[in-house]
C-alpha cells in the first residue's frame, strides 16, 4: 500500500483529513477564491513536511522551521501565490519553483501544473524533500540540486515561475526563462519585502505589487 492509503498520509486528530478541510475553509475566509487552489492545498497532507514534534501544528497558518535555517511557508501564502499565478485563467503550464525546501508547495504545485521543475540550493534539504514526496507518487514532479539563480536553462521556457525565498533584484536568468505570456512571482526586497508578480508580454515586462510577505532571503550558489 502507498502512502494515499497509509494512515500516515491520511492523518488522525491534528493531522486529520478534517483539519485540513478546516484549513482551507480559514483559507476561503480569508480571501483565496480560486477553487483550484483550494482542492490542491486540501489535498497534500502538510503533516508529512513538517518535524513529527510539530506535527499537530501543520494545518496551522503558520510558517514552521525545516531545518538549515529554512521554514515551510505558511498555507495563506502558498495559497496567494498560486492564486495570483493563475489570476485571470492563466494556466500554469510548465513551472519551475525556486526553492524547494520540504517539498510541500511544490507538491501542491503539482496538483495543478502540466510539469514541476524545482530547483533546491542545499544538498541535505533537497535529500529530505524527496524523501517527504516518495511516497506520493507524483509523476510530474522533477527536483534539482542547482542555484535557483541560474534557473535551470534546459528545461525552459517555463510558464509560470514561483520563488520562495526573497531576491532583492529580479534575477535575470529567470526572467530570460520564463515563456512569452508567462508569469513569475517572487518575494521582493530585503528588510520590507512585498510579493511582485511579473509579466511578460511582447513589449518587455508588466509587474504588479501585491502584498507584504516575510522570506528568508535568496542565496547564490549550492551547499
């Protein structure tokens, strides 16, 4: 039996599938509206990206430490990524994630995207990403051990393309990677930092200022 029937991945009292509907109803309460969404964040069971020890506090909108001075991002701000990614009927398409940490938003990514290409920067963190996905048996999933700085050149261009970890300049090689007509969306800044969507159009790029947001910040090269 995998682990969609293993009472592990279902969860029981904390980690229950009804404290996961509970989220996503705080979610819709607080203002994600895209239904697509929603199902996808209902769907992966956060409780498996997060230390046993703060198990019960998953389905919390809360971010939580992964270790290598890394968090996963709390549910809200998967969520209104995601969300302003897909504003408007944009279909994510092929989408790279920079950043994977845990593996938790790029397993929700892949409930809505054709391809997931997800590029983590530190070996050990990228090791227990896959080890938090084996078991959910994503065959449109790819992850990287590679400077998300860089994107990752063979695989583009990308539709959509998402960081989780803050840049204080929009990193040129992903701009260049990302698909006429796609779009990025990325923490911006150092100390105050907002989510800025960015998109491409025929005559350059179009970029919208959405709302504040807390990151670690983006890091160059691969440990």
């Amino acid at each position: 039996m995998n682990r969609r029937g293993h009472p592990q991945t279902q969860g029981i009292g904390m980690t229950s599938q009804r404290t996961r509907a509970r989220m996503v109803e705080r979610l819709r309460k607080e203002g994600i509206s895209d239904e697509g969404v929603l199902a996808a964040l209902g769907a992966v069971p956060r409780h498996l990206f997060v230390e046993e020890a703060l198990a019960s506090r998953a389905y919390d909108d809360d971010a939580l430490p992964i270790g290598f001075s890394q968090t996963i991002s709390q549910p809200y701000v998967v969520a209104l990524m995601i969300q302003a990614l897909r504003a408007g009927g944009h279909v994510l398409g092929k989408v790279l994630e920079v950043g994977t940490g845990c593996g938790y938003q790029a397993a929700v990514l892949a409930q809505l995207a054709t391809e997931v290409y997800s590029i983590e920067r530190i070996a050990p963190l990228l090791a227990k990403a896959r080890a938090n996905l084996r078991g959910l048996r994503l065959s449109n999933l790819r992850l990287k051990h590679a400077d998300g700085n860089l994107g990752l050149p063979e695989a583009a261009p990308f539709d959509s393309i998402i960081l989780a970890a803050a840049a204080r300049q929009l990193p040129q090689a992903l701009l260049q990677q990302l698909a006429p007509g796609g779009r990025m969306i990325l923490p911006f800044g150092a100390s105050a930092q907002v989510l800025r969507l960015v998109e491409r159009t025929r005559s350059g790029y179009g970029e919208t200022t959405l709302d504040a947001v807390r990151f670690v910040p983006m890091l160059t090269g691969v440990e």
